[in-house]
C-alpha cells in the first residue's frame, strides 16, 4: 500500500507539473487567436501573462505588438528573452530592431548575427532577408561577401522557397558564374521560367514550341 501511495503521489505531483507547464502555452494560444481577431487588449494580457512566464513564442509576439505600437525598448526587452532561448521569431525581431535601429542604436552587423541565427533555424522571413542583404550588400556586408560562399548558400535557399528576387538573382549567376558557380544556361533559363509563373506571365513561346 505505502509503495502504491508513493506512485500515486509521484503521478500527481507529475499532473501538476504538467498543467503548470502547459498554462503559458495556453495562454498563448489564447492570445494569439485574440490578436488575429484585432483584440489587441486581449491578446496582450493574455501574451504579457504567458511571457512573463519564461514562454518564448508568447514573448516574441508581444514584442512584436509592442514593436508595431513603438513601444521600442519594450519591445527589444522581449525580444532579447526570446532570442536567448533560441527563438527564431525572437532573434528575427531582434535583428530586425538592430537593422533599423529602432529604440536601440543601429547596428548592421549585430543585426546580420541576429538573423542569420533566426535563419539557420529556417526562419522564411530571415533567410529572404539574408539573402537580400548580401545582394544588396545590407547589413555590413562588404563586396568581398557579397560574392562569397555565404552569399550564394542565402541566395540559394531564398530562391529555393520561392523568393522572386532571389531567384532572378540566381539566375544571373548561372548566366555569368557569379558567385564562383559554373555558367549553366539551362539552370538559368529553367529559374526565368519559374520567375515568369510565379508572376503570372505565359511562356508564348514555350507554347508554339509545345505545339510543333
């Protein structure tokens, strides 16, 4: 009996460690499908409760309704919790707040780091946004890294998920080999074609040659 108590004590105590658990997650389930409803009040004492709690999903949203509403340095505290737990939405919106110095002093390669972190987890948003800066040469990214290794694996994997601009990118490369790749026209040509039936444009051409 004593060894059945014990068990049922161990369960319980268990339980209750879940459920404590699973109120922020709760919490923000809740307030996220407030702040999709526009019930900003809501979904921000719902969010405030779940991140205060150490959740990090539900600190990476309220910093970002804090960020909308510019309530910068809030904002940035929140974030940065969520970045330190490996947030990819965190560490997004922090670079994002460094990049545009925003409640914090502009800092393009303190920004770079915090994306390409969110980017390595497979943040869609970062990784166009990485891709874009090497393109651009955004972000301290100088000319020698604009052409780098770096630069092509970004553009690569932006392009891969659909991103136009990327893909035009990538498709110039395969043209004149940038980025140390090999000229590969058919690479080229089949990346326009994707380009041009994201945009909604026919291949006429494509057509008449279907045709013959």
């Amino acid at each position: 009996m004593a060894m059945m108590a014990i068990r049922v004590l161990a369960l319980f105590l268990a339980w209750q460690v879940g459920v404590a658990w699973a109120a922020p997650e709760d919490d923000f389930r809740a307030g996220s499908r407030a702040f999709r409803t526009g019930d900003v009040v809501q979904a921000m004492a719902l969010l405030k409760k779940s991140a205060d709690a150490g959740h990090a999903p539900s600190q990476s949203l309220l910093a970002y309704i804090l960020d909308k509403a510019e309530f910068n340095d809030e904002a940035i505290a929140y974030y940065r919790k969520a970045a330190a737990q490996g947030d990819a939405e965190g560490e997004f919106g922090l670079g994002s707040m460094y990049a545009a110095g925003e409640g914090i002093k502009r800092d393009p390669a303190e920004a770079r780091k915090w994306i390409t972190r969110a980017a390595e987890r497979g943040h869609a948003t970062a990784i166009n946004a990485l891709a874009q800066a090497y393109m651009r040469g955004e972000l301290g990214v100088d000319e020698a890294q604009r052409n780098g290794a770096d630069a092509l694996r970004w553009v690569r994997r932006a392009a891969d998920s659909g991103h136009l601009p990327a893909m035009e990118n990538l498709a110039v490369a395969y043209r004149t080999g940038a980025y140390g790749i090999a000229v590969d026209l058919k690479q080229a040509e089949a990346l326009d074609a994707k380009v041009r039936a994201a945009k909604g444009v026919v291949d006429k051409g494509a057509k008449k040659r279907g045709k013959k």
